[in-house]
C-alpha cells in the first residue's frame, strides 16, 4: 500500500471539504475547530475512515449553557463533533472511497498482526493530515475566518483517542484546548514518579473512592480514577495482596478487591482462606445488601481462577453455599473477567463436566452464565486443545462454549490446521441447532484458513434444518465469495 497517496488522498479530501465552508463563512476569527471524527475500527475487521467536522465560537454560544459546561476534556460539548454547526462533511468522493477500499484490503489482507501493523500506520496518517490540515489553513486566503487558537483533531472519545489527540496538537495546545485531559495525564506522570509503597496507596484510596491529603489525592481525583486504579494495583501483582486483603471485609470495595485478586492470581494459602470466608459470611439485611451479595459472587469467582472450584462445589453439596453464588463463581473462568488476569488458569471444562454426577441442579444455572451472548474468554494458543476436546463434551454448554472461543484467527495458521476440521464436523454431525450455528460464525471467522470448506457452506446454507445456521452459512459464503474476489470481507 501507498501509504503516502493515502495520506495526501485524505489531506486533499478535507482540504476540499472545509476551504468552501470557511469562504462562505460570514465571521471572522471565530472557526475554532475541525475534526477528523467518526472512524470505526473493528479488530480484524472493517476499518471506516472518519469525516471532517467543524464548529465555531458563534455556533458553540448558541447552545447557550450547556456549552460552558465541562472539564476541558473530549466529552464536553466543545470537543464532540456531533453537535457541532458543521458535523459531517463527508464528500462521498470517488478518490475517498477507493482509499478506504486499499485501506480495506491491506488490513484484511492477511493476518491479524496484519491488521494491527495497518490500524497503527492509519492513524499515524491521520494524524499527519490533521497537522498539514492545520497548516494548510494557517496558510490560506481563508485564515481570517480561524480564530486564534484554532486546532484540528483526530477525534475518538476514548483513552487512545485522549492519545490521538496530544499527538495532533502538540503539547502546549493540548495543555491550553484540553485542560482536563493535561492534569490527568501531569497527574499520571506525577504518580508514576512516587515510591512504589506511596504509589500503592495512591492507587487503593483511588479504588476506595477516598482522597489521601498526604499524597496529594483529592476526592474527586478518587472518584475519577478508580479504574485506572484497577489497572495500576493489577499491574502490581502480589506484592498488591496484603493492602487488597483487608479490602475484602468491606462491602463497598469488596467486588473490586475480589476480582483484582482473582486477576493477579497468586493463589496463597492467606488469599483463599480469605475469600472463602468472605463467601461464607452471611449477607446483611440492609441497604447495601444487593452490594453485598455481588460482592460474594465476585469472591467466588475470584476461588475459581485461583484453582478453588471443588471448593465451591463441595459446599454447594453441603448446603453452606447457595446455587446461585457457586453457579456464578463456577463460570467465571470461562467468561471476559479471565481476558483481564496476569496468568489465568488453563481452560479446563471438568469442572463444569463434573456436575451432572456431582450437583446436577447447578448446570441450568451454570448454562444462563455460559449461554451465547454472556460473553467468553479469549482462547490461549496452548488452551486448543481442550477447546477441541469441549467440541466433542457430551454438555451441550460445553460445546457451545467451545465454538465460541474456537473462532480465534489471532492463534495462528498451525491452530487453524486443526480447528477448522474439528468446527466443520461440528456443523455437520452436532445435534445441538446453537453448536452448529456458533460453529460457522467461527469458521466465518477463520477466513481464509477455512476457503477449503466451501462445499459444508453451500450444503449448510441449502440443507440445515434451521434458519438459523442456515442464515449464517449463506453470510459465511459470502465471504468466501469476496475472499475469491480478492475483496476484504464485509
């Protein structure tokens, strides 16, 4: 790919775009802004280039005083082009859709680390249009009707698009435009610098919701902050423990510090008697109940990644533990909260396998967790083969689990070699309506690596006996189809 015809296609675009606007634009120094906004990436998939926004002073005072709110930060109404005078200035040129086209079929070309290496060098061009876009207006007949300070962004209301946007307006503007998001990152860069026992409880006040006066936390950096926390104390790992640990007792940070536990993994002796107790504990009568309750599902969840499921099942066996709580805790490794861990646990289905013989009143319960839609892990390349092995579980959730998590391109064309056999005979011989249909989402998935099983999508897409499956062959054959053609996958 022409990675600078690219670049000069878009800067061009947006040139053609906005110099119009500015010329019938009446007022002078009162355009503030344009934005690069609206781009959609799809991991592995679509990548839409965004549009060219633009606003002025006289259009934001005419919001009256929901404009003057804000933090100066990317979700004030100053800096979100959807509300702006002038929103979308798409051209629907010919020259822009032939971009994206390239654009397209360099990212979806090949692998994922494919896709990544031309997600990253897009926005690089991005960024490089909207620091020429700035000039060039700088530059033009036209620069009158700019105001002082004016900038153009990459806009994405996000952590990277906070990232996106320091890189297109340098420091000093982004400090002066984007106030909020400077301190927060001065603040970071301040944290950063402290000794790693301060810097610890900075980060658990945070997690708490409580400002620390001596390490200059205030209160509402606290409540901004404690999802950073999260990240920060995970990132610790078990020298975090013994501050996390005490955390447990409390009902308010009780969920938070349960699952960083579980993510950090260290499955010590003190850990697991610790939530274990906090499993056991009866839940209170108050206001904070619901809270609470959650708070012992985490905890259970938490035993499970550490190793702890015979545990659970044992007091569900006993009667000490309700259904629910050991349902939820039983799932939990094989949902998202997994994707966050240090070094989660390998994928292993005998737990859930085991519990027709053992506790068989908790499988339905089991199963709302695990069913379609819940969400699931991300498979590990050296977890394949006990995907495989789910494939063929006589547990219907197991199976369907296992397709699920199957459809992972990012492993590589060695998994793909095994998997795209085992997820072709799945559609075939499963008796199960939802393993077939996950099955060929997942070989939907493979792309390329799954071109050999074109006649099982033509024979799904004509024969299953459900609409359903037979719905999602004829989209998976179309993607064979643009594959054929040399197009990217829609």
């Amino acid at each position: 790919m022409d990675w600078q015809a690219f670049e000069q296609t878009l800067l061009d675009d947006a040139l053609a775009q906005v110099l119009p606007a500015l010329r019938a634009h009446p007022l002078r120094s009162d355009v503030y802004a344009v934005a690069l906004a609206g781009i959609y990436r799809e991991h592995d998939g679509p990548i839409h280039l965004p549009t060219v926004a633009m606003n002025s002073e006289a259009a934001l005072a005419g919001a009256g005083d929901e404009a003057s709110e804000g933090e100066g930060t990317l979700y004030d109404l100053r800096w979100n082009p959807a509300d702006w005078c002038w929103p979308d200035m798409a051209s629907g040129s010919a020259a822009m859709a032939a971009a994206e086209a390239t654009l397209a079929t360099e990212a979806q070309g090949g692998d994922v680390a494919q896709w990544e290496a031309a997600d990253r060098r897009c926005i690089d061009a991005l960024v490089r249009v909207c620091q020429r876009l700035r000039d060039a207006l700088h530059a033009s007949a036209v620069a009158d009707r700019l105001t002082p300070g004016f900038a153009v962004l990459l806009h994405e209301d996000s952590d990277e698009g906070v990232a996106m946007a320091l890189r297109c307006l340098g420091d000093e503007a982004f400090a002066r435009l984007l106030p909020g998001h400077a301190a927060d990152l001065a603040e970071a860069a301040r944290v950063a610098a402290l000794p790693d026992a301060e810097r610890l409880r900075y980060h658990l006040a945070c997690l708490a919701h409580q400002p620390a006066p001596e390490l200059g936390l205030t209160r509402e950096q606290a409540q901004r902050h404690g999802e950073a926390a999260q990240r920060a104390l995970r990132a610790f790992g078990p020298a975090a423990i013994p501050a996390l640990l005490p955390l447990l007792a409390r009902t308010e940070t009780q969920c938070e510090a349960a699952r960083l536990l579980g993510e950090i993994g260290a499955a010590t002796p003190e850990v697991v008697a610790a939530l274990r107790a906090q499993v056991l504990r009866a839940v209170p009568r108050s206001s904070l109940r619901h809270l609470a309750q959650a708070g012992r599902n985490i905890c259970a969840g938490a035993l499970a990644h550490l190793g702890d499921s015979a545990w659970l099942l044992q007091q569900a066996q006993a009667g000490t533990l309700g259904d629910e709580c050991v349902a939820q805790g039983l799932s939990s490794p094989y949902g998202a909260f997994r994707n966050r861990a240090l070094d989660p646990l390998p994928l292993d289905y005998r737990p859930v396998e085991s519990l027709p013989a053992v506790q068989p009143a908790l499988l339905p319960l089991v199963e709302q967790w695990l069913r379609p839609g819940k969400g699931t892990c991300t498979l590990r390349l050296h977890e394949v083969d006990e995907a495989l092995r789910g494939l063929q579980s006589p547990l219907t959730v197991v199976r369907q689990h296992a397709a699920m998590v199957l459809g992972e391109r990012a492993l590589g064309a060695e998994a793909g070699a095994r998997t795209v056999p085992a997820l072709a005979h799945a559609v075939v011989h499963d008796s199960d309506e939802t393993v077939r249909y996950l099955a060929v989402l997942a070989l939907d998935d493979w792309r390329g690596a799954a071109v050999a099983q074109r006649p099982l999508a033509e024979a799904t897409a004509r024969g299953d006996g459900s609409t359903k499956v037979r719905d999602a062959a004829q989209r998976w054959l179309q993607v064979l189809d643009d594959l054929a053609a040399g197009v990217p996958p829609r």
